[in-house]
C-alpha cells in the first residue's frame, strides 16, 4: 500500500481530470473537502511492475485482452446517465443518476422503456442522484442524495396492467454524508438476507477510519434498515470501513463478499470483505508490503493502475467475477479459482461502464455510462448490453 500524508497532485478517478485548477479550488472551498490528489509517487510506486506481488500473493494485473465469440446485443439504449439495475421477477428495473427516474424495461417489447416515477428529493450534482437500486419481496430499496445527505429509502413494488408500480417510500436510512463526490451508492441484499449498503468517504478522508461515522464504509442492515444484532459493531450499521470510495458488491456461492473500490491515484482495488475488516483508507492505499505504521490493514486480493481501471459495479456467476470499469472503459474478468488474475474486454468498445449484473435467467448485462457528461457519447448510448455466455476469466 501507498502512505498517503498531503494532497498536492489533482486526479479525477472516476473520470479523466477536466477541470481548471481554480475550479477545484472553489469547489473545495464550498464544500469544505479535500481534493482527489496524491504526493508524487516514489520510485517504486510509480512502477505497477514494482508492486506485482507480496507476501499474499496478490498481483497488480491490468488483464490480458480476451476476444468473446459475438458482439453484445442491445437490451435498451438512449438512456440518461443510467446507474444501477435490478430486477423484480423477470422485470427490469433502472436508474438513471441525474433524472431521479426509474425505468421499466418493457418485457414485450425489447428495447422500450416505460418510466414509472421520479424519486422525489433527488439532488443530483456531480457524482450523486439517484444511485443503487436493489429488489427484496415486494420492495424496491434506492439509495440517492437529497438536498442534505444521502440516504436509502424502502417502496411497496407491485405489479399492475401497465407494468411495475411504486407506493409511497419510506426513508430507512439517512444523515449519510453526501459531497459532489465519494458517494457510494451501491445496493445489494446478500445471502444472509440483510440489506448492504457501499458509502463513499465525501471527501472526509478522515471519516473512513472513524467507526461512529457512516463514511468510508460498507453498511449492513435488516430489511427495514434497523442494526442487525450480529453485526461487528455494537449499535453500528458499519460492517467494514477504511473505504474510499465502494461501488460494487456481489457474493461467490460459498457467501464470500466481493466489493470494488476506487483508489485515489495510485490503485483501485478488489477486496474481499470480512466483517469488521479496516481496509485502510485514507493511510494506505492499495496492497501494502510491510504494513502501515503496526496497523492491521486488509489488503486488496487484486489492485490495478486507475487509468486502466475505475470499477464501479460487479457481479458474480457460478466461476468468474466480473467488473464494470469506467476510465479503463473495460469489462475486467477474474476467475473465483484464483482471484489474483484477470482478463478484459471490449476495450474502449463501448465507452465507460457503470453496472454488471446478472440476470434471474443466467444472463450478464452490462451498463454504459457516457451520458453524463464525463464520456463520448455515440449516437444511441446509454445503452444496457447482453453480453455473450462465452465470457469468462481463464484460470
């Protein structure tokens, strides 16, 4: 891992760096946080080939490139910067980040959408709005920045004549911190049935290591959004901490918890986590050699250069893990037989990739994200994309 002690070299992870200086600046001073910057790297940081392995045995590994045997098919397209699907039986559900909408994907007719609401109280500016989604019974949970924070709210899911319908929500979380940035966002119910929540740091690198804020975190909580008794902390929704910013969640079929994260500039990572596990965000970065100053630290089992790389959304299938990459504008493969490896596709293909997910009949969709200001738009994106069966990591 990398120390990380002063800010002085600016870096837009989630996107190439766009902005003047004097921009940042104002941004900073209205929102009180610090910048996504680094110092200079020393020698042997600034070398990837440097940190291809330590004592664990974890690799630096951007992926060799993989050829699949057919083109993706389009699902959907001319979305607005879409975020996050999940699925309600065989239905689709979308968000899109800046609209505060939720879309249907119209089970007749491939390739139509139908909006059935607009969350009230989204506040969407820069990286927040509306953001995850997760279906659990008859409840559509989301996750999305209001005015004041963030915060996840619960909606009766039921299905009419003219497709899903939503009752009126009820707020199950919230005073999450919220920032132009480090959002988190990402939803899922894992296979013990409790509700987990990625949180970004907002900027407050400090907040990740302090265990009485919800920042720089992965949350876990019952349906209804109430401390699980077994959950590591007394009274705490914090299952792990020392985040940055988390964005993908998913589980292997032995329950073990994969989640991606975004590094500041020198590693993004995939970790695996463990309850009450510290991964040691804002003093280290990435996978370390010695440790941190005694501290104990979980590293990464894998960790990639931000430039080919940016993870957002994950899922995972009967032996592979895959990763949806942003400023890499990659699909990332890893084999569960050996999490150290990783192969890509579709490189620069379909521009930056936001969400992966898999559906309830086996098939794995991917979602772009070039909409949103920060990619290269074609002509018909966003789009959500199937991709071929014949994907998967070599092991």
């Amino acid at each position: 891992m990398t120390l990380r002690d002063h800010d002085t070299r600016l870096r837009d992870h989630d996107t190439p760096l766009r902005h003047a200086a004097v921009a940042v600046a104002l941004a900073l001073a209205l929102s009180g946080c610090s910048t996504d910057a680094a110092d200079p790297p020393s020698a042997s940081q600034s070398d990837p080939a440097s940190q291809n392995s330590n004592a664990s045995g974890a690799e630096t590994n951007p992926g060799a490139e993989t050829e699949p045997s057919g083109e993706p098919e389009v699902v959907a397209q001319n979305l607005e910067a879409p975020w996050s699907v999940a699925f309600y039986e065989d239905t689709a559900l979308v968000s899109e980040r800046d609209s505060g909408r939720i879309l249907e994907l119209n089970e007749e007719q491939p390739g139509q959408v139908r909006e059935v609401t607009t969350v009230a109280g989204v506040s969407a500016s820069g990286e927040g709005g509306l953001l995850g989604l997760s279906v659990r019974d008859d409840s559509l949970y989301a996750y999305f920045t209001a005015e004041s924070d963030n915060r996840i709210q619960r909606f009766p899911l039921t299905k009419g004549s003219a497709g899903v319908e939503l009752g009126s929500p009820e707020t199950i979380v919230d005073g999450i911190a919220k920032a132009g940035f480090h959002n988190g966002g990402r939803l899922a119910f894992g296979p013990d049935g409790m509700l987990y929540a990625t949180v970004g740091d907002a900027g407050d690198q400090s907040a990740a290591q302090d265990r009485q804020s919800l920042s720089g975190s992965i949350l876990r909580m019952k349906p209804d959004g109430s401390v699980p008794e077994d959950n590591p902390f007394d009274d705490s929704l914090v299952y792990s901490y020392g985040h940055r910013n988390p964005q993908g969640l998913a589980w292997g079929e032995d329950d073990t918890m994969y989640a991606s994260e975004f590094g500041q500039d020198t590693w993004d990572e995939l970790n695996i986590i463990e309850a009450g596990g510290n991964y040691g965000w804002p003093e280290v970065e990435g996978i370390s050699e010695d440790g941190a100053d005694g501290d104990d630290f979980i590293d990464p089992v894998q960790q990639w250069s931000p430039d080919q790389a940016s993870p957002s959304g994950i899922t995972v299938t009967d032996d592979t893990i895959f990763i949806a990459n942003l400023r890499g504008e990659v699909l990332r493969t890893v084999p569960l037989a050996d999490v150290a490896k990783a192969d890509v596709a579709y490189t620069g293909e379909f521009g930056r990739l936001r969400d992966v997910v898999t559906t309830p009949s086996g098939e794995v969709w991917m979602l772009t994200n070039n909409t949103d200001g920060r990619g290269d738009p074609a002509g018909s994106d966003d789009r959500i994309l199937r991709i071929p069966s014949d994907i998967s990591a070599d092991e």
